[in-house]
C-alpha cells in the first residue's frame, strides 16, 4: 500500500526522516511517497492545494498523511476521512475540508487521543491499521463533519463581467497559483475577450502551454504569461523565470499568497 506524506516540517531538519524512519520500523515494506515538506507553516489553504493537485494521481486506497498544522486539541481531533477511495489523516484543522470542498465523503472518523499524546506516533499508529486491513470504524469515533474553514473563493460580478479571486499558491518557480477556475472562465467568458489584470500589469491572452507561449514571434525568456495549470486554474508565471535568471513572477511582479487578481470581460 502507499503511504504519501505531505508536512510543514521543511528537510533542513530531522523531522522527516524521523517520521519516514518510524513508519519503516513499523511496516518494513511501506512504499512511502513525498508529496511536499515545504507548506508554509500554518497555511490551510496550500496545505490543501498541494494534497488535493496531487492525491488523484495516486492508485485507489492510498493512504495520505497530511502534517501540517497537525497539533491536535479537542476543538482540532485528529481524523480519517474516506472520500474518493482515498484515505486522508489529518488533525481536523479545515484542511480536509477544504480538500473535499463542497463533496460529502464516504466516511469521517474521529481517532482517540491522550493529552499531550505525540502527534506523529498517534497518526503512525493509525496508518498502521489501516495497512493491517482493520476497518477504519473500528479504530474511531463516526463523526458527521469536518471543521469548516472559510476558503479564499473567487467571486463573480453582478453583471458578469468581472472574475475577482486571490493567489492561493506559490510554487517554487516563483509561479502563482490563483482560485479562478478554468471551468469557471468558460462559463462567464461567452466569447467575449479579456485581460487578465493584478497590481498594475495586465495580460491579454491565456496561453495554453508555456511551449504555446515559447512559439510565439515575441516570446522572450522573462515574459509575463498567464495559463490555466494541470489542476485547471490560472496560473501567472514569468517564461523561464528564476532567482538566478533575474527574479520570478511572485518575486518581480510582487504577487504572493492572498494578492489580488481578477479577469475583467470586455
């Protein structure tokens, strides 16, 4: 069975490979996959991005143990949810939440927890179980729901002309991902055409790929870009941007978690 794992504890220190080191001295032939180390500390909505681009990919039955923001109290239970055929552990934070968004899973369990209990044992312990084949309703509590936590949500004008939504990720290309769906930009859009505007820069065109962008006559590396990315939503990017080429898009246009963007139909 895979075991993904998806934290805030950054690899400049021991804690993943302490964890990595307690699974295996558990289940020796635990097939464990990095999803991400780096989440920012204490950023709900990343934390959900990066697990809800990436779970889907993975076979049915997965397991995916999410640490980030994982301390545990009684108003945050630590929790298994079903949803999807996946299994997803997490302390009921409102990053679940925000991963299965308005969907309802097949099953939400709430795990028994001592105070003080160490964070990492207890979801170890857990996944356990699970690999073992015991039914998840018989390791906890059935609760009926996830703690809600308001998502950053794009919003559309009264007169639909106007997407408004926030960056939700930076990637380590210095790319930015907003909220504005592509499912959604085609319904309002209408044939119409459009700029994409955030701070004081404006795009005129969604390209479909980089490699589109990089085709065109006046394409150069540095150059703004806006495409709609593998999870289908806008990203705004600099062509072949980096810290050592000069910057990248959340470093030289200044756009970073939470800034504003919005499409605006004509």
């Amino acid at each position: 069975m895979i075991i993904t794992l998806t934290s805030d504890f950054g690899l400049k220190d021991h804690y993943v490979g302490a964890l990595k080191g307690l699974i295996y001295s558990k289940i020796s032939n635990a097939n464990l996959v990095d999803i991400s180390h780096e989440v920012s500390p204490f950023v709900l909505q990343e934390a959900a991005y990066v697990v809800g681009a990436a779970y889907h990919y993975f076979p049915d039955k997965t397991i995916h143990l999410i640490l980030a923001d994982a301390e545990f109290t009684q108003e945050k239970r630590p929790i298994i949810v079903f949803w999807n055929n996946h299994y997803f552990l997490s302390a009921d934070s409102g990053i679940l939440s925000l991963i299965v968004a308005d969907q309802k899973p097949e099953a939400i369990i709430a795990l028994p927890f001592e105070e003080h209990e160490d964070t990492t044992e207890l979801f170890v312990k857990a996944v356990i179980e699970i690999v073992n084949g015991r039914s998840i309703f018989d390791i906890g509590e059935t609760i009926t729901s996830l703690k809600a936590v308001q998502p950053l949500k794009a919003v559309v004008s009264d007169d639909k002309t106007k997407i408004t939504g926030n960056i939700i990720y930076v990637d380590r290309f210095g790319n930015a991902v907003s909220n504005i769906s592509k499912d959604l930009f085609e319904q309002l859009r209408a044939g119409r055409s459009f700029d994409v505007l955030f701070r004081n820069y404006r795009i005129r065109k969604i390209h479909n790929t980089y490699i589109d962008y990089a085709s065109e006559k006046n394409a150069e590396d540095g150059g703004k870009l806006a495409i709609f990315n593998q999870s289908g939503l806008l990203e705004i990017a600099l062509y072949k941007g980096s810290q050592r080429s000069g910057g990248t898009a959340s470093s030289l246009l200044g756009i970073e978690y939470e800034s504003s963007i919005s499409i605006l139909f004509k």
